[in-house]
C-alpha cells in the first residue's frame, strides 16, 4: 500500500474520471510533449500517455519513482513515457523540449514556485493545467481585485478557472477544495525588453507594498513611476494593462 509523505505536500487523486477530465481539459495536441509533476500513482500518467505523444514525469518520492517503473514498464521501454527521480526545483528547464505543455496535481506549499520556475522561464510552456488549491485558482481567475499573484500569472499567458474538485477525491484529503486552473497562450509577447519585464514585477511588488496606502504613495516612495494611475487608487484596483504601461515608462 503507497502511504502519502506529509514532508512532500502529497494528495493522491483517487478518482480515474477527474484525471480523465484534467487530461482532457488540458487539449493535448496530437504528438505533444507532456511534462508532469509528481506523477505519484499515476492516476493522472495514464490518461495523458493516451494523448500526448510522449510524457516526461518528474517524481521526487523514491519508493514512488520504483513502483511507477514497475507500473509503466511498457511505457517506459517504448520511450512514450520517461520516468525521472529528483525534485523539479533542481532541474534546468531549459532541457526540456520545446512548446511542451505542462500537468500537474502539484503540492500546495510548490504552488507559487511552480508559477514562477515556469512562466519566467526562458523555455516557457506553451500551456499549463494544474490541480491546485481552490483558493488560489479563483484568486487569479476570478477575483475582481488584482494580487501579485494574479498580476503575475496574466501578464504571462490567460488564466481560466475550470472547475473545482472536491477534497474527498484525494487520499489523504486536504483540508480545503481544489480546483483545475489552465493557462493558455503563454507567451512574453507583454514585454519588450528584458528591462521592461524585470520593471514590471518592480512595479507591482511595490504598489502592494502597504496596502494602507494608495499605490502612488507606494510607487513614489520607491521612486518609481505613477504614470495616469488615479490618485486614491488601490493597488488591488489597478488593471494589468496600466501596469504594463508603466514598465514601459
């Protein structure tokens, strides 16, 4: 029996028709390039091995990684899936081929890292779908009021909250609901220079420096620009698009 480690965030999906769904919601184009993260029991490996072209999975528990080899022999010995132990934090991202397409029912405590490891990249993804608290899904998809975080993901790709997956289909069951989120059309077609990009996370970590205050008071206090933002205007409020103005500025 494959008990779940706490010290690595693991929830494993029990249910084969949600990770049929995430699989199909993710639309996998025929002979794509599938990077997973901590494929666990492979509940979510088999129905994207059925759609991709070839999967690369990343498992950072050993006992997993040798019962998933067990468990994907076939697999494995045709090239359609390659199996990898380590800790994708470790890996070089610019290895991986492509416009590949990244899935993942991913830890929550990586949620974060896993946003800025990808997006920022040099070798981005053409698309992510990923299994992640329901929280977070609907703070960068839905919420009206802007974060870093939400900021942070749209100025990369469009974010689209799909649907939500209850905490009982996972083993052990976390505490809270998750959600499938995707992110499409990743590009960096927002920036026209490295400068610009690097100015605008300047930009916005600055105006939610103090939530107290309005985001001017916040970007003059950091001697950066404000540009036509209004002056009571809380960060929270301000569009992306006037925040990428100003990292043209």
């Amino acid at each position: 029996m494959t008990y779940a480690k706490k010290s690595l965030g693991q929830n494993f999906l029990m249910h084969a028709h949600i990770a049929k769904r995430i699989a199909d919601t993710a639309k996998i184009a025929s002979g794509a390039t599938v990077l997973e993260i901590g494929p666990g029991t492979g509940m979510l490996t088999r129905p994207l091995l059925q759609r991709a072209g070839k999967v690369i999975a990343i498992e950072a528990d050993k006992e997993l990684f040798e019962k998933l080899q067990i468990d994907f022999a076939n697999e494995i010995a045709s090239g359609r899936l390659e199996l990898i132990h380590g800790d994708i934090r470790t890996f070089d991202i610019s290895t991986f081929p492509k416009c590949y397409t990244l899935v993942a029912n991913i830890p929550y405590y990586l949620t974060g890292e896993i946003f800025r490891m990808f997006l920022e990249s040099e070798n981005q993804p053409s698309a992510m779908t990923l299994l992640v608290q329901k929280e977070v899904a609907e703070r960068i998809a839905r919420d009206k009021k802007e974060s870093i975080l939400s900021l942070s993901v749209k100025a990369y790709g469009t974010p689209k909250y799909e649907f939500t997956v209850p905490r009982g289909a996972f083993k052990p069951a976390p505490k809270v609901d998750s959600a499938v989120l995707t992110i499409r059309d990743i590009s960096r077609m927002n920036f026209y220079s490295q400068e610009s990009e690097q100015q605008f996370f300047k930009l916005i970590h600055a105006g939610f420096a103090h939530k107290r205050k309005f985001v001017r008071s916040n970007l003059e206090d950091a001697g950066l620009p404000c540009g036509n933002i209004p002056e009571k205007a809380r960060a929270e409020d301000v569009p992306l698009s006037d925040w990428l103005t100003l990292s043209k500025v």
